[in-house]
C-alpha cells in the first residue's frame, strides 16, 4: 500500500441535516437491484463453465415507465414497463457462447416476481438486454493477475464510507426497511414497494415524509385509503419514537389532493407503471441511503464486477473500515475513509487511504495511525473474500 493519512476528523455541530432513501420497489432502485441479480447471476455462471469470474461490467440500466390507469378495487395496466440492460461482458469463450440474454432476462423476472408483490412481471414488464464485448485494453488489465492472485484495479476511482449512523439515518433506513420487510401478501397488500423516506432535521425539529404507492385492488374506497396512509403514519411514528425522536412531525403522500381525486394510487405497487422512469446510480448508495451532509460517492455500485471493479469494492471496504474503527476502538467516536484506487495496480494495493477521526476526550487522532493501519490492512485482506458474499448477495449495496 502506498498511502495511509490519519487526519482529525471535526464534527460540526450541524443545524441541519436532510436523509433520503429510495425503497424497493422505486425505479431507480429496481435498476440497480436487476443490474446486481444480472452480476451475481453471471459471476456464477462464469465459475460453474469456465472456472473463474471473467470480465464484465453490467452497471448500466434504464427503467422506462409504463403508462397505468389505476383505480379504486383495480386498474389497469396499459403500457408495459420496458428495462434496459446494457454494458460489457465475455459473450464466448472459444466455441462455446454465453447464454447471456437468458441471464440477464430470467433473473429479472425472477427478481420482480419475488420483491413486487402486485406485478404481474411476465405480462406487463419487457426487459432487453444491449450487451456486448469489452474493448481489449480492459479485458487485458482485467486478466492480469499478481503473483497472489489478485487481480488489478480496472479503474481510477474512489470509495468513501463513514460510521456511525446518525439516529436520524438509522430511522429513515428503519422505515423503509420495516414497510417492505412486511408479508406483503397478508399484512398490509395495500403497501406498494415503491417507497421513499426524506428525513429533515432542522435543529430539534425532524419532518418524516414518505411517499407510498397504494394498490388499488386493495382499497374499495377513499376512506380505505386514508386508513391505509394512517396506518403508514403511525409506524412511522412508532420508529421514530424507537429511534429516540419524541416530537416528529409526519406526511405520508404529502401530493395527494381528495378533493381533486389526485391520490398515489397505484395498479403494481409502484410508480414505475406510470409516473416515474429508472436508472441504475441514482438511487441510494452503498449504505442504502442518500445523504447529502455526509461524504457521498457518486459511484454506481450496483452490476460492477466484484473481483476487480473498485467503484464498487471500495465503496464497500472504505464502509467497514470507518464502522470497525467507530465501533471496535473506544477511543474513536467516530470515523470517515477514503480511497482511491490506480487503475493497473493489485486492488488491495490502493493508492491512498485517508481516514479521518474524531476521537474522545481530546485524543489526537494521529496516536491511533497504528492502530488505523492494522484494520485497513485486515480489511483490504478481506477484499478476496468479499468476492464470495457479493454474488451470494449478503452484502447490500444500495
């Protein structure tokens, strides 16, 4: 490793601070979700016939909107949503070709049948896929290996991660996950995926706002849907209050208007149907939330490859690093890390770290640079390993 700079880390104490997260089933949110199923499916399917994870980079999606005529006890859907699914991959390997049409369509579907319980994902969804080769001079950085194995960076770029979270953030990230975490089926049918949580804190003032697709087939009624908002307020409320927020002020489906008839009403669960379009990126970051007021990245993690995409892999090492230095050192009260990579050099071989603390009771955070260089060590030791829980999918990135 090249580089590691410990710096003091200066919490200000922040009047405001805005938090945003995109849920499951939010169009930028289902792009990035199909293009990781697309890599994790085709990193298995490089290893199962070829033996080893070949090149690829899958992280360009775009959801284009479907047109929808919701309505009370149904709706229709009139227009399918049509998801793109582009970028670069091996497509043969000598004679034999890579089925990489049926990857990437089938695990789509597979996807949204399993997490958009209200579409129907066969009739009202088309998926193409615009795959072709990489250009030469980046399968041939990706081929190299070091003497240990380790393949090299395909990139300049860089990862950023913090910890701890703020209650603020734990709250907005409790909130969706609790409205989606849900048996959909049985508890509340009448919640679509498409959820999207802002939390604002203005000084002691924190305003909740959630927007929730309703499925009509689930409400008869106006009043059925204002019971379903209600129901979503006093969740809200509940986690809000659990997070150790007593005075929160909560809107959920602040757009809708009665007295027009403009409600969020949905035939699938999301705006996708109609109101809305995707692409992978602009959704939540590797931590699963959008903050504005913290060191973000503007990486699009989702469909880069695991074994040597560090737009992706430090996103991730650059997060566990900051949260094992914030929760395992007691001196540390809370941590930043940056890293950038140089394209060509092994991906545990970064050519810089920069992490910054703020410590407890004056500690000058340069006397914990030994300590720091041990965890990054250890964690960049673990970037192999990482390759394994990506495709399995237990490591969330987004």
């Amino acid at each position: 490793m090249n580089t590691i700079v410990v710096s003091p880390l200066n919490i200000p104490d922040d009047d405001v601070e805005i938090v945003e997260r995109k849920g499951l089933g939010h169009p930028d949110t289902i792009c990035d979700a199909l293009a990781e199923t697309f890599s994790r499916n085709l990193s298995r399917e490089y290893r199962d016939r070829f033996g080893s994870i070949l090149h690829y980079n899958v992280d360009k999606a775009l959801l284009c909107g479907g047109r929808a005529a919701p309505a009370f006890g149904g709706g229709t859907i009139l227009a399918p949503i049509n998801v793109y699914l582009a970028g670069r991959a091996v497509t043969r390997v000598g004679n034999e070709a890579v089925r990489i049409n049926e990857i990437a369509v089938d695990g789509s579907r597979a996807w949204l049948r399993a997490n958009l319980h209200a579409l129907d994902a066969e009739r009202f969804v088309r998926i193409h896929d615009l795959i072709g080769p990489g250009s030469h001079d980046l399968q041939a950085v990706f081929s190299r290996q070091s003497r240990s194995q380790i393949h090299h960076a395909n990139d300049t770029s860089i990862g950023v991660g913090y910890a701890p979270m703020s209650p603020l953030e734990q709250v907005v990230l409790a909130i969706e996950k609790r409205i989606n975490g849900r048996d959909r089926d049985h508890e509340h049918p009448a919640w679509g995926e498409d959820v999207k949580v802002m939390g604002v804190r203005n000084g002691g003032t924190v305003d909740i706002t959630v927007a929730c697709a309703i499925v009509g087939r689930h409400v008869a009624r106006l009043d059925d849907y204002l019971a379903e908002k209600a129901s979503i307020e006093k969740l809200v409320q509940e986690l809000a209050a659990h997070h150790g927020f007593t005075s929160v002020r909560v809107e959920v489906n602040a757009a809708d208007d009665p007295a027009s008839g403009a409600l969020y009403l949905t035939v699938a669960g999301t705006s996708a149907e109609a109101g809305d379009d995707g692409q992978v990126g602009r959704g939540n970051r590797a931590n699963g939330l959008i903050t504005p007021c913290r060191p973000m990245s503007l990486e699009a993690v989702a469909g880069k490859n695991p074994v040597s995409h560090v737009g992706k892999i430090y996103n991730v090492v650059a997060r566990e690093i900051a949260e094992t230095l914030a929760v395992n050192v007691p001196e540390i009260a809370a941590a930043h890390c940056l890293m950038v990579s140089r394209i060509g050099a092994p991906v545990t071989n970064p050519a810089l770290v920069q992490v910054k603390l703020a410590t407890r009771d004056g500690l000058p955070a340069i006397r914990m640079k030994a300590r720091v260089e041990d965890i990054v060590t250890h964690q960049l030791s673990r970037v192999p390993q990482l390759i394994d829980e990506f495709i399995a999918g237990a490591i969330e990135v987004f």
